[in-house]
C-alpha cells in the first residue's frame, strides 16, 4: 500500500513560486526585447533617444509586471476576467469619444505619462472572458448555436469599436484570436466554415462597395490593398512604403550590412522604421542570419507557451495561455507578412520589437498571466 502527500496536487505558495516560473520564456522575452533595444538604438543613428531609452524604461516596468502577475494565483485572475473585459469597453467609448486624433486615426487615451491605446487591452480581455465562458460552459454545449452566439457577440463588439477607430489590423487580430480560443474549446468545424464563407462575401462586399455610397473603408485602405495587389501602380505614392522595404529586405544578404549601417534606414527611405517596419532595418543590417534568429526566438516562445497550455490541467489557464499565444503569433507573422509584401500594411507593429508603450506593457502582462497560470497549475500524481 503506497501514501500519497495530500498537498501534491496542490499549486506552490511562498518563495516555491520562484522554482516554477517558465525561465526559458523569461529569458527569451529578454532576448527579443534586446534585440528591439538594438534596432531602435540604430534607427535613430546611434542614440538612445527619442526611441530606445523610453522603451528601455518601459520594459523594466513591464517586467516588474510581468513578474508580479504571474506570482499572483490565476484564480484571481479568472475572478477579475469579467471586470477586465467591461474596464476594456468603457476605454473603448471613451476612446471614440475623446481620445486624441493622430494621423487621422482616434486610437488613444493621453494619460500624461503615456498615450493609452485600449485596443491592446482588448486583445488579452477578449482571450481571457472566452477563456472563462468556456470554462464556465459545459461541453455538450460548446457546439450549441445559443452557445456560440454568446462568444461571437464578445469577440464582435469590441470589434466594431476597433475598426472605426480606425484600426482594420487589430480589429482583425482581435477576431483571429478570439476565433482560436473558440476552436481550442472545442467548437465544431462546421462553424468556421461558415465563418470562411462569410469572410469571403464581406471582401466581396467590400470591393463592390468602393466608390459608393456605402463604402466599408477609407480610401488609404482602398490604395493599401491596391499597392498590395500591384505596388507598381504608384511606386512614389501609396506604393513608397513597401518599395523601400522590399529594398531594404534585399539589400542585407546573408549576413547583412552591419550595425548602424542601413541605408535605408540611416537616410530615411524608410516609413515608420521605429514601429511597424523596424524588421526591414534589422533585416538589411543583420541579413537572412538576424532575421531567422529573431525567427527562431519567437518560434521557441511559442512552443514554451503552447507547452504549457497542454500540460495545464486547469481548463481556463489552458484557454487562456493557448489565446495569448495564438495573439503574440498573429502579430509578428502579420507584421513579418506585412513587410514582404505577402499581405497589405495593416500597422501592426512587431511584438517586443517595435517601439511602444501600450503594446510593450500589454505583451508583458499578457506574459505574466501565462506565468500565472504556469506557476499556479496542479502538479503530481491525480
């Protein structure tokens, strides 16, 4: 006859937290932020201003974040899911209301001390009030019309409010990453499917509707799409940008031409080379190495997050953890998609790469939540 120790199961408390955090994660997020550190350090010729000492300074808080998240139990924050979702909707409103206009998009919040953008926040609520629906669902009912209803109304409201901001690429990062938390629960096939074919008809609708009355976009997104489709139609114009990113993409070879020594970057051929194009200056500076290295790094944060979420017996910590990967992948194989040319600019900055606040803070807090659910897992015998 074999005793077992009653506390086996039971998840670490005290200094034993320390043991359990995902290390390697830990250090591959520093990894990755080091790399932004540099980029944004060259882009702006050898200086730590006005780009990479702010970033600094904003990861070493989101670290403290990041930390302090994921040593508090996941069972609080599942407490505080349905809080986090409706705090997420009111910055939304208050963001179309009064939120300050930059490029003609209303997208933030000045709070003094950093601009808030509440459509980062979104990305993790939406993951973490499906996370806690479908923990709270029975699964004979995942699959139910009623049941699904429910979700899709959560991943579509704030939808809507992110794309009249406007903001097309995270609006439909939001709904990629919501859709993911759907599947993971369990929702059948037939769904998506039927989600496909509406997708298809809104593209259809939304090139019939150019020129109209009732055009669905605005017409920089009309040329965005455009120049995708054929960026030899204005290459000084709407095309400039993904021409000299394809330029500076080419121009690094295997190995690059050494830091500090882009050219398109250093004289400015490139747009937005601090957010959404900082790839194309770590890839004409480190080449084809630097590229697939940073590759890699992401690749590995993904298996570590994914591994965690399949040996997580807890549904809503899986659910979650699998959500914030399936996140922090759509945003840098789009923003690595976007650069090459595979898909239209939609803005979405590269994760833990790109310069800013709310995106860098939001990422790290996501990471803590991952942590969380990490450290605070059941392990033993059952």
């Amino acid at each position: 006859m074999s005793f077992m120790d009653p506390t086996a199961n039971l998840p670490p408390t005290g200094l034993k937290k320390i043991l359990y955090v995902n290390w390697p994660l830990v250090l591959l997020v520093f990894a990755v932020s080091g790399f932004g550190f540099l980029m944004l350090y060259s882009v702006a010729g050898g200086s730590f201003e006005p780009w990479a000492r702010p970033q600094i300074e904003r990861f070493s808080i989101g670290i403290v974040i990041m930390f302090i998240v994921g040593f508090t139990p996941i069972s609080f924050w599942r407490s505080v899911t349905a809080l986090t979702y409706g705090f997420g909707m009111v910055l939304l409103v208050v963001v179309l209301i009064a939120g300050d206009v930059n490029k003609g998009a209303q997208r933030w919040i000045d709070l003094g001390f950093i601009n808030l953008q509440p459509s980062e926040v979104m990305k993790i609520a939406v993951v973490m009030v499906l996370a806690l629906y479908y923990d709270w669902l029975p699964p004979e009912k995942v699959s139910r019309p009623f049941w699904v209803f429910i979700p899709l109304m959560l991943i579509l409201a704030p939808t809507a409010f992110v794309f009249f901001q406007p903001d097309l690429g995270t609006a439909i990062l939001i709904m990629l990453s919501g859709g993911v938390v759907m599947f993971l629960a369990g929702v059948s096939f037939w769904y998506f499917s039927a989600a496909i074919s509406a997708v298809a008809g809104v593209v259809l609708a939304v090139f019939q509707s150019r020129g109209t009355g009732w055009q669905l976009l605005n017409n920089y997104q009309y040329r965005r799409i455009d120049t995708f489709l054929d960026p030899s139609l204005d290459p000084l114009g709407a095309s400039y940008h993904i021409t000299q990113a394809s330029i500076a993409l080419g121009s690094g070879g295997v190995s690059g031409r050494g830091f500090m020594q882009g050219t398109q970057s250093r004289l400015g051929f490139l747009p937005e080379k601090q957010t959404d194009f900082i790839f194309t200056t770590l890839a004409e500076e480190f080449g084809y190495v630097g590229t697939t290295l940073l590759l890699v790094m992401y690749v590995l944060i993904m298996v570590f997050c994914i591994s965690s979420a399949i040996n997580n017996r807890n549904r809503y910590a899986a659910l979650l953890t699998g959500g914030v990967a399936a996140t922090f992948f759509f945003f840098f194989a789009v923003n690595m998609a976007m650069v090459m040319g595979l898909v239209p600019v939609v803005g979405v900055p590269l994760p833990l790469v790109s310069y800013g606040g709310s995106a860098m803070l939001v990422l790290l807090g996501a990471f803590g939540l991952i942590q969380s659910a990490h450290i605070h897992r059941p392990r033993g015998v059952l």
